[in-house]
C-alpha cells in the first residue's frame, strides 16, 4: 500500500516558508521521535540548506519512543554539521523550558533587543509543533488536535523580548518515495484518515511489532505470539476485547483501530519504527517502483534480524 497525502493547504504553506526562511536565524525541526527519519520533511532540509541556516531537531515524543533507538537517533542526528538534536516531551514542562537555551546557542549572534532570534518551527502534521508553541508561551496560541493539519497558516509570537517564533501548517511532502515511510507516518498519525486503511496499517505495525517487540502484545492483549503472523495479531485483539460483527465474525475494523491507538497513545510500551540502522538497510536495499518486474524487490521495514548459521 502506498501513502500519499499532500493536501492544497500544504502547497501554499511550502511557498510561504520558502519566503519566511530568507529571514530566519534558525530552523526549530519537530520530529516524531518513533519515527525520526521518516518524519523528516525533505522539503525542510532543502530549504534550510538552500538558506544555510542551522537547525535545532526536537525528537518529540521521546517518553513513547525505544530509548535505545532515541540514543542511537541523536547521535546520527548531532554527527551532521549545523545541527543540534535533543529527545524530549513538548508534553513536560520541564522539558520545553530547555529549548530557549538550547535554539540560543544554536544562534549565538543574535537574542538580543537590537537583534532577536528569530526561529521558525516546522514539522509534519501531528507532530506536536502547535504543543510546543503552546508550551513556550504559557498559553493557548495555536490549535491543538487529535487529526493532522489543524493549523492551516502561519502566524507569528514574541517568546519574551528576544525571541520571535514563526508557527508553520504541518506539512508532508507531494511524494513519499519509500512505502515503508508512508505506512509509519500513517501509524503515527501523521496522514489523515481519508488516505488509508486502517487495517493495512494496522498490519504493518503488528507485523513490525512481532519481530522488534512481540512481548509487548503479549503483555497487552494477554495471549501468545509464537507461531502467528500479523493478521492473526489483530483477530487476537479482537478476540480478547470480544469485537464482533452481526454476523459473529471478528471484527478486524475495530481491532486495528484498537491496536493503533494502543501504538499512538503509549499504552502498547515504548516503541520505535525505525533505527538509523534500519534506515541505512532501507536505503541500501530499496528498489524504487519503476524496476520492480527485473527480478527485484522493495525491500521495507527495520533490518532483519541476523539468520542462524546453517
């Protein structure tokens, strides 16, 4: 299945960033921190790259995310020049409270009264930008919700004397090239409803749940996962929430959606999608749709597990 949202909103908010980055001293970047590198608009690093200005990435989520990959994520992510990576929760305030601090030394020449720092926040939908901008200015600025792309257009805040916050809409990009990242995207809640299936991304995740995380459905749901394949995970959670149709089939619709929300909301434990490991697999194995019928295959998900020695 491929994923594919690029609402007209999103293309008018691309052409408005493009004109506000010419004067912007620094690039706050939201990310989802279960799915880093997935959740990382292009469009972003080439229009900051084209302007040469740093880039502050905030691994949002983290309290949901694998903290093992969330370590390995900021490495990658502190490795690359004009870059500073930091996992943290837009949801604590303790955690928000460090990103003043941290966007100033990103920017050393500027936050003062004569020449305040000027920052643009950006990010895919859902991602929790319009949290953070809530969270930075103590009170209820931008739109907060559960659907993706509530905020629509810019708009820009004072954070004290010093610091000027341009808000941007959510944005994904007009083609997603790796299905793999469409369907994560798509778990995380980044993609509206109205662009998939439920049941097919509920797939994919039982499916990446089994190899990296099968004790946490266990835990969850209560029954075991030995010997089962994806789509049997999700009848299993229709099996022990006992949802059932009319006519006395399980109800796979509601069990997906259930297992989704399990995924989104923390309740399933602290999961990650990706790895900088599995990203290199990915790039290094993937076969775009054009070649597919040589005898080649698109190659998705984290890295495979090693294969015992015969």
């Amino acid at each position: 299945m491929s994923i594919q949202w690029f609402p007209g909103h999103m293309n008018a908010a691309r052409k408005k960033a493009a004109e506000t980055m010419e004067n912007t001293d620094l690039v706050i970047e939201v990310l989802d921190a279960r799915i880093p590198q997935a959740s990382c608009n292009p469009m972003v690093e080439s229009l900051r790259n084209f302007r040469q200005r740093p880039c502050l990435k905030i691994l949002n989520k983290a309290d949901l995310a694998d903290p093992n990959a969330t370590k390995a994520w900021l490495d990658f992510y502190n490795a690359q020049k004009g870059v500073f990576a930091v996992a943290l929760s837009c949801k604590k305030p303790s955690d928000v409270a460090k990103v003043p601090g941290l966007a100033l030394q990103q920017a050393p020449h500027r936050g003062v009264p004569t020449k305040p720092l000027r920052m643009m926040i950006m990010g895919i939908p859902n991602v929790g930008k319009s949290t953070l901008m809530n969270a930075l200015l103590k009170k209820r600025v931008a739109n907060v919700g559960d659907e993706p792309a509530v905020t629509k257009t810019q708009q820009r805040l004072y954070l004290g004397k010093n610091m000027i916050l341009t808000d941007t809409p959510g944005m994904l990009w007009p083609k997603i090239e790796h299905p793999t990242d469409g369907l994560m995207l798509a778990a995380s809640h980044a993609v509206g409803v109205n662009a998939l299936i439920e049941e097919e991304i509920a797939t994919f995740l039982a499916e990446q749940l089994l190899i990296h995380y099968p004790k946490f459905i266990t835990e969850r749901y209560g029954f075991s996962v030995e010997g089962i394949d994806a789509v049997s995970v999700i009848e299993g959670v229709a099996k022990k929430r006992g949802y059932k149709l009319k006519g006395g089939d399980w109800d796979y619709e509601k069990a997906s959606h259930t297992l989704l929300l399990d995924y989104r909301s923390g309740a399933l434990g602290r999961i990650s999608l990706e790895t900088p490991a599995s990203r290199e697999h990915l790039l290094a194995t993937y076969v775009p749709p054009v070649l597919l019928g040589q005898g080649k295959s698109v190659q998705t998900g984290m890295e495979p597990e090693p294969e015992d020695a015969e």
